[in-house]
C-alpha cells in the first residue's frame, strides 16, 4: 500500500541518495522521494521497524506530528530557495512561505516558533550565512558579489549580519585556518 512518510534531517541530495541505496538494500519498494517526504510502497506492519532502523542509523527520523511535519516544510523550502542562485525571492519571505505550503503564514510563523524556538527570519539568517561560508571557502566570489549571490541590500549588511552570527568579520573567516560550517540539519 503506497503511503506518505515525512522525514526529519533531510537536507540535501546526498541524503536522498543514502535513503534511496538503504531502501534497496532492504528491499523496500520506493515509489517517490524528495526532501523530508518518502512514498513507499510497503507491508507497514512487517517493515515499518526496518524503516525507521535505516532512518535512525542515517541520521533521520520520522515526523509524526502535523506541527513537525509544517516545520520540516518551512525548513526545506528555505533550504531549497538558498540551492538556487542567485536568491530571488519575489517579495516578502512570509508570502512565499504561505504560497509554497498554501497555509496562513501566521499559523505557519506561529508553529515554526514554537517547535524550534527561533522565528523563521532567524533561521534564514542562520542558513544563509552557512551559505555565506559555503561561498567564502570557494574562490569563485568576492564578498561583494556574494552579498548579491544573496540578496543583501550591500555587502555592509551581509558584514553586520555575520559578525553578530558567527562573532568573526568576513575577512577573519575567509583567511582562518579552520573554516567551521554547522551542517543544515543542526541550524537549531
């Protein structure tokens, strides 16, 4: 019987190939996949145990709750919106959120601090600078161009805006010896 399964800790591609390869080998049917969602194809009862083995020893749970399920959305459309550069948000990030999940954004701000306890805006912040240093630790971009990559109004706002996440200026970051990136599904 097909059903839905909502992931927690998906984050990116490499986690949909470790969740495809897992599936196979324990022979469970995988209908469809993509961040935080899988459709399979199983006897619930008999592999449902294995499933949620393979998603514990990978790092992954499953979201039972409506509340996790919404926050797990809103993080996937955020960390989606940020795979794709430059940003292009077409207005406010509270109307693309309520489009995209086709919920009231209130509701959705609302459960999002509650769960995580951290708003939505922080979190952005918090994942664009992980994209900042992600960007840094190419040679490909200056700062300035950067601060475009990402939208930011200049390359002083991107500035303020990191040193008050990371306690260290752009420069401090880009000459260290250890650059440090938290990985996306540890943001909070």
């Amino acid at each position: 019987m097909a059903k839905d399964y909502y992931i927690k800790n998906m984050v990116c591609d490499r986690c949909i190939k470790v969740l495809k390869d897992e599936l196979f080998k324990a022979n469970i049917s995988l209908l469809d996949i993509e961040l935080g969602r899988l459709r399979l194809d199983m006897n619930e009862k008999e592999q449902l145990s294995i499933l949620t083995e393979i998603l514990k020893r990978n790092g992954f749970a499953l979201i039972a709750s409506t509340e996790d399920k919404l926050t797990e959305q809103v993080k996937i459309e955020l960390i989606k919106l940020l795979n794709v550069m430059p940003l292009e948000i077409d207005g406010k990030l509270s109307d693309f959120l309520a489009d995209k999940l086709q919920k009231d954004y209130s509701k959705i701000s609302k459960v999002f601090s509650i769960t995580e306890g951290i708003t939505i805006e922080k979190y952005f912040i918090k994942l664009k600078i992980e994209k900042v240093k992600e960007l840094i630790q190419t040679p490909d971009y200056n700062f300035t161009e950067i601060s475009q990559l990402l939208d930011y109004s200049n390359v002083n706002h991107l500035s303020k805006q990191f040193k008050s996440e990371t306690g260290m200026s752009l420069s401090d970051y880009r000459d260290g010896q250890k650059n440090f990136r938290n990985p996306l599904d540890k943001i909070v």
